[in-house]
C-alpha cells in the first residue's frame, strides 16, 4: 500500500467557467409610500447570513452586502432612518490558521491543475473589538448563533477553554461582555425608538449539526428547546416595542446548499491496477461477509451494501457507517462504500485521497474509511430534514399567533425556486451554486453571496408591501457583484 498515495490526486470541484462576467440589465423602480409600517428604526437579530457572513468568514464587502443592509438602504427612499452595524473593519476577514499559526482571510476560487476549488485568499485578521458606538446599534445578528446562544450571557465571554458558548463576533460588539445577551442588546435597541424588526435565527439550530456530517447528535436542537427558545426571543422582541412590527425569516432546505453537492458521491478516481491491488486487499473481508449471510447474520442486501470493490475509473469512496449491523464480534467494522444517496461536505474535497497522520498506508477513503464528520448519509439526512421541516412549522405558529405585527417571509421557498432555476432579475438567473457570475451562494458553499443578498432582501421587501401596503422599491440584484471569478 505505500505508494498507492501517488494515485490518489488531491480532490477539488471541477468548475465549468464560460462567459463570466457582471453585465446584467437593471431592474425598474416604483414611487414609493409606506403603507402601514413605520421604518424610521429598523433592529436586525440573526445568525450570519443577516451578518453579512460570506466566503467561510465576516468582512467589509460581506457586511455592506447583506440583505439587511440592502433591505435599509431601500427603506430610506420612505421613512427609514440610519442603520448602523457593527463594522469589522477587514478586507479578508478571518477564515482559519494555515502554517505557522497565521491567520488566514476568506475563501476565494482559485485555480490550480485545470480545476477550481475554494482557497484562502491569504493572511486574514481576527475580528477585533468594535469601537464604534454601541447604542448606536441596528444590526445584532452573529456567525454561527443558535437560539440558545442568542439568550445566554455566556455568549459575550468570558473566552475561557471551560466556556464553548463563546463567541467573538458577539463579544466585540456586546453591550456588556459576560453580562448582556444579543437578544437582549437587540430588545434595548427596539426599546429605544425602535419601529420595525426582522428576526431570522433557527437555521444555526440545525446547520450546525449538519455540516459537521451529523456526527455530534448533541448539537442538535430538540423540538422543545426550539420552540421555547423561539418564543422567548421574538417575545422578547414585540415585547420591548409593543407598536413595533416585525418580519420572520424561515429555515432553508438542506438540499439547496453547495456545502453538501459540490463532492460527488463517487469522487474517487483509479486506475485499473491501483483498483485491483486495493481490491485484494478487501478479498478477506468480503469473504468474511459472505460467510456472514450464510449464517443468517446480515441479510444479502447488506452484504452487497457492505461489499469494497473498486474499479477503474471514478469509485465510491470507504466510509464508515454507523447505521451498518455491528460485526465487531466476528472481526468486522462498519464501513462501506459511498453511493449516490450520500451526500458528501466540502470540507472532504481536501481530505479525500490523502494520507491519514502521514501514514503512506492509510490513504482517506481507500485503505481508511472517511469519518462521520466528512459525510450525511440518507437517514441523517432525512432527521435533518425532519428538523428544518418541524422547526418551519414552529416559525409559521409564532408568525400567525402574532399576524397583525409580524410577516412571515418564506425564504425557504425562495431558494427551492432558485435550486428548480425559477429566479431570475432581468432575464439573468440566480442559481443554486457557487459558480460565478450567477451562482447564489458565497464560496464556503453555505451562505448566500451579495447578489444572492439582493433577491432575499426582495424578498422581504415583497412580503412586507404585500402585507402593510407599503410600497419600498425593489432592489436590482443584478447591480450586485456575486463571487469573484476565478484567480490561478
């Protein structure tokens, strides 16, 4: 096995780029009037995507883009007033470490050996404390916040190893750092002449979960924490204004996100004679299975699920599976191959096909099984599902318990439109994808990019005239930059 790892390349999306660029018409404009609602103070409460979270990290252009921003901008032209975030002040932003410990910026796409995959863009900058005025405040939505978080003093700090509920984004801008919460900053504000609001949490709730590949099954949110956690935060929200009206984001489906398509299922190439040497090298487990079947232990079905053979060409790659009937007495793990109801994370791009703690011998889903973390199988897809679906119903409940202040705004039937490529601005398509000019999503596959931003701010715009009869003009999501194109 040790020079299989030289046949096993580096796997990155292949990325088809024709006729990119930003050139798309513009959209018309209508006299607007406010209807029933007052936007003098608008107060935004969310996770990242109302942050302005992109690219795998928060940065200036992702935060002067997000639909929040935009959404203010348009209700300028009736009676809105200023809408102040806390500004990260980064051009990169904050991704991760690479060598060295050095911080690394955002995502890009860049180019390599005739395929497009994400890359860092370089050095990046960990977020640093706002030093703006923090009364001031309209937007106080944070990366990666749940309900949960949202509530907790915990949220703010103190950074210690024994507090997991930390979080920086909110602790640079938090009124009182260990003592206030992002709700409760987020009430003060509609407290103090707030008019209007826009609530969307819930999906960290879920997405969390999924995109670590469902292997921490304590991340996430039962039905009744969600729906007790829900309700005290827009409580706390009509609570603090009781004039003030609201609208409601929902959760969207799992399978529209780039984050869990851009890995296909069988992503493994090999040649013919790497094929049959890994292959012989599984000839005793398989015999083993077969064994196994004739004393009734596994079914046929799940011996030929549980059977590695691979072949020339692309392959299903080796992934455990805790779902599998547990042979650990008779010398067996529970591992299998990839096949096409699996959906694989992004992150497996750069880790399929390496070695494993540089050990030539355990090559990632060849000779060693991709972990849980890497991988959602058919049944933890459908829990997750489960969960978006049931967590939607409990924010329609709390919508219609409260009709005459709040709207609900159905983004999530928005991008299954998008994803059945039913969007569009001006003939110019928005799709479900991370591929440039029009793909919708940023390039950590997961949140929405600015021109994305632009249709879900529509969106809201739409539902907010549609209920109050206001008229704020739509925005032109085609004079929005999406992701960059391409570097080498």
């Amino acid at each position: 096995m040790k020079n299989l790892k030289k046949y096993i390349p580096l796997v990155a999306m292949s990325i088809s780029l024709a006729a990119c660029n930003y050139e798309f018409p513009e959209t018309p404009t209508v006299d607007p009037t406010s209807g029933g609602a007052d936007f003098s103070k608008m107060v935004v409460l969310g996770d990242g995507i109302a942050a302005g979270f992109m690219d795998g990290a928060l940065y200036n252009r992702g935060q002067r883009n997000s639909f929040a921003v935009q959404l203010a901008e348009q209700m300028k032209a009736i009676n809105g007033g200023e809408f102040n975030v806390p500004d990260i002040n980064s051009g990169n932003g904050f991704f991760g470490f690479g060598p060295n410990n050095i911080p690394l910026g955002r995502l890009i796409l860049r180019t390599s050996n005739g395929s497009t995959a994400p890359a860092p863009i370089g050095q990046g900058e960990l977020p640093g404390p706002y030093s703006g005025d923090k009364a001031a405040l309209n937007n106080f939505s944070v990366p990666n916040m749940t309900l949960g978080l949202a509530l907790i003093p915990q949220t703010g700090g103190p950074d210690v190893p024994q507090n997991p509920a930390y979080n920086p984004f909110y602790a640079r801008f938090a009124s009182n750092l260990g003592t206030s919460t992002p709700v409760g900053d987020a009430a003060a504000a509609l407290a103090n002449g707030g008019t209007f609001f826009t609530l969307w949490l819930g999906s960290s709730d879920v997405l969390g979960y999924a995109v670590g590949g469902a292997s921490n099954p304590s991340i996430l949110t039962s039905e009744g924490d969600f729906t007790g956690r829900y309700s005290a935060v827009l409580g706390a929200l009509l609570q603090a204004s009781p004039e003030a009206k609201g609208a409601v984001a929902n959760i969207p489906n799992l399978n529209v996100l780039p984050y869990f398509n851009l890995v296909p299922w069988n992503a493994l190439p090999l040649d013919a004679q790497t094929a049959a040497f890994v292959n012989s090298n599984f000839a005793e487990y398989n015999g083993g299975l077969q064994q196994l079947e004739a004393m009734g232990a596994i079914t046929a079905e799940e011996r030929a699920l549980r059977t590695v053979e691979f072949q020339a060409g692309q392959n299903g790659f080796l992934m455990s599976d805790e779902a599998l009937t547990d042979l650990t007495q008779f010398g067996l793990p529970s591992i299998r191959q990839s096949n096409s109801s699996d959906k694989a994370t992004l992150p497996l791009s750069q880790a399929l096909g390496q070695s494993v703690n540089d050990n030539p011998q355990l090559i990632r889903g060849v000779s060693f099984p991709v972990e849980d973390s890497f991988v959602l199988t058919s049944s933890e897809q459908l829990e997750i599902q489960n969960s978006i679906n049931l967590f939607n119903s409990i924010i329609e409940g709390a919508v219609q318990a409260n009709s005459e202040r709040l709207v609900l705004v159905d983004v999530n039937d928005l991008l299954d439109r998008v994803l059945a490529g039913q969007v569009n601005s001006g003939g110019q398509s928005l799709t479900a994808s991370i591929i440039p000019p029009n793909g919708g999503f940023s390039v950590d596959g997961i949140h929405p990019n600015g021109r994305a931003h632009a249709f879900v701010a529509n969106e809201f715009i739409n539902s907010i005239n549609a209920k109050w009869g206001s008229t704020i003009p739509l925005l032109n999501p085609n004079a929005v930059v999406g992701n960059d194109l391409p570097i080498q």
